[in-house]
C-alpha cells in the first residue's frame, strides 16, 4: 500500500501487517494492514489526510478494553490513540487527549479540586472510547460531563462539538465510526470536601477489584441491557453461566462478561456471543444488542 506521510514519515510510528494481539486487551485479534500511534493532532490530522487521499478505510483504537477485533484481521489503516497524551486543567474544565485513561483525568480533576466523574473510577480504557460509547456506571456516564469535544470528521476536517451533554443517550454518543476523537473537555464541579471526593473514587475502584472484574481478560458488559432489564440477570436466569466456547467462556461474577480462559480466539468469543444471543431471543423473545464494539469480518 502506498502510503506517505511526508517529512513526518521517519517520526510517525506507522507498523505494517502488525499482530493487533500484541497491542489489544483481550489479546486476540489479527494483523493490522497498517497499524499508526500518533503522539500530537498534528500527526493524527497528516495521517488521516493521508488516508484520505489514498482512500484507506480507517478504524479507530483506544484502549480495546470493548472492542473485539476479528482474528481475521482489519483492513487499511489502523490507528491507536494511545499515544495522544495531555491533561490541562482551566477553572472547572478538564480537557484531556483521547489516549488518556479515564482513571487519569478522574485523579488529576481531583488534583485539582475538581469532583464529578468519580464514581467511573476504575473502568478501564480511554477517554476518547469512554466518550465514544458514553461509558457509565452507578448512574452517571461519560458523557453528561463533556463541554465540548474536538474531533475529525469523515472529510478530515477538524470540528469543535460544544455542550453536547444532552445528546449522548445509554452507552451512545452522536459519534459515528467515521469520527476520531481527539480532545475533550469535561465542565466538573469545584469539591466541598476533596478527602470525600478521593476516598469515593477510590472505594469504586476497589469494588470492582473486589467484584472480579479483572481476574480475567474480559470487555466488561457484552451486551447493553434490553429496556431496563438487566442482561446479566436475564442471562442467569438462563443458565449462562454455564456456557463456553474453547477458551471463551461466561464469568462466574457476572453473566454479561465473557472472559478468557487459555488461549481463546475472538472467533470463540463471537461464537459464544451467538450463542447467548439465540438463548435469549428463543427463552424469552428478546434481543440482545451488543455493547461491544466488533471490528473487522465474523460469521
Ligand atoms: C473489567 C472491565 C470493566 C468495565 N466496566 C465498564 C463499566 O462499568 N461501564 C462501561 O460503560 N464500560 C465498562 N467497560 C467497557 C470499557 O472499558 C469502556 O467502554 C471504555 O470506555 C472503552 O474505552 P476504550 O478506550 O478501551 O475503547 P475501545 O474499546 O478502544 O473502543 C470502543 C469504541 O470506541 C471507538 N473509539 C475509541 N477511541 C476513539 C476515538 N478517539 N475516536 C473515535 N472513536 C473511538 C472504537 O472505534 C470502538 O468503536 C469495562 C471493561 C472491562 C474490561
């Protein structure tokens, strides 16, 4: 594939047919066509111009703490905002690049006398795939914090959402696969008493250790909860947690995460997901979406 990114080529740290089971969560997935981690704006905006001109689809990476990436690989260029660093802090905004973790900006808020997201406090990942998919937990999501998020475009133009809270819903934003997130400020609220605010975020970030959540390799929640019913219950109730395909199987602490055991392949993962799908739509008539994002080809 041709692709030249200029005087930047020798600095951009661009990989070719790249295992992405070397840089995904779960460790699975095939190679990348073309695997790129900009470190500035600058580089992300050569690069996708790049891939504009040479008309390279582009897929997105965070941290892949949701993402399941097909062992079959993905196509055109891949790129991963994990080197998109930087936190600054005006009166009571936060803006973060998308390759910081959400834990980070939630500490340096903190730092800062600033409280609102704590009680996302251990929900691994990015802030550019937290706003992506408005990750949430104890009732609140990313979203309902964002003043405004600076992004690209499907032309490549660079384009400023302003206060955008109200247009995220349940684990959506008004984001599509086209967009790439790269910065994103969040309007907190000055703290009464910031020892309460670091002990809350702590203590949920403690209960999810304690919870299990991270003995194993997992993308959290599979599937979003159908119409206020809770899958994971729904899943139970069914008998889930009894169910595995090779290496993948439903977790004993909770039947809408499936994690690795031995060497599982996304494969095992999709077709595991398949299964508990089917369960549920053929039991009780419902179906189940995916919260998980899948990239690249199933069947
Ligand atoms: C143990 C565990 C617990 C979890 N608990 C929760 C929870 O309580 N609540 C919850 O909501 N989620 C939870 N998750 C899921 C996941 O951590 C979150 O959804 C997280 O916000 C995803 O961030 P990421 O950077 O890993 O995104 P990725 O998985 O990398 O990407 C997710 C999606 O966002 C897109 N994306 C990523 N970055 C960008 C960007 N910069 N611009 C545009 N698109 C982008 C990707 O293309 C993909 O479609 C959990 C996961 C695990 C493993």
């Amino acid at each position: 594939m041709q692709f030249n990114v200029g005087l930047y080529s020798e600095k951009i740290n661009i990989l070719t047919d790249e295992p992405l089971s070397k840089h995904s969560f779960l460790r699975c997935g095939g190679k990348a066509e073309l695997l790129a981690f900009p470190k500035s704006t600058e580089e992300l905006v050569l690069i996708v111009k790049e891939a504009k001109r040479t008309h390279t689809p582009i897929t997105v990476l965070g941290g892949t703490t949701n993402t399941l990436i097909s062992d079959k690989g993905i196509e055109g260029l891949v790129i991963s905002t994990k080197n998109l660093k930087g936190i600054t802090v005006m009166e009571n905004l936060v803006v973060a690049a998308a390759g910081e973790t959400l834990d980070n900006v939630i500490d340096k808020a903190i730092e800062h006398n600033l409280e609102g997201l704590e009680k996302l406090g251990g929900i691994p990942g990015t802030v550019g795939g937290a706003i992506f998919g408005n990750a949430g937990a104890n009732g609140i999501s990313a979203g309902d914090f964002c003043f405004y998020i600076d992004y690209i475009d499907r032309d490549g133009e660079i384009q400023r959402m302003m206060h955008c809270s109200d247009i995220f819903s349940y684990r959506k934003s008004p984001f599509s696969k086209d967009d790439i997130i790269f910065n994103v400020a969040f309007r907190l609220t000055p703290s009464l008493n910031i020892k309460d605010t670091k002990l809350e975020k702590e203590r949920y970030q403690k209960e999810r250790i304690e919870k299990g959540q991270f003995r194993y390799p997992s993308l959290g929640c599979f599937f979003k909860n159908p119409d206020n019913i809770s899958a994971g219950k729904l899943l139970d109730e069914l008998g889930a947690k009894e169910m595995s395909v090779n290496g993948a199987s439903v977790s004993p602490f909770n039947a809408n995460v499936l994690i690795k055991k031995q060497n599982a392949k996304s494969q095992d993962f999709y077709d595991l997901s398949k299964k508990l799908q089917s369960l549920v739509k053929e039991k009780k008539g419902i179906d189940l979406e995916y919260e998980v994002t899948l990239l690249g080809d199933f069947q």
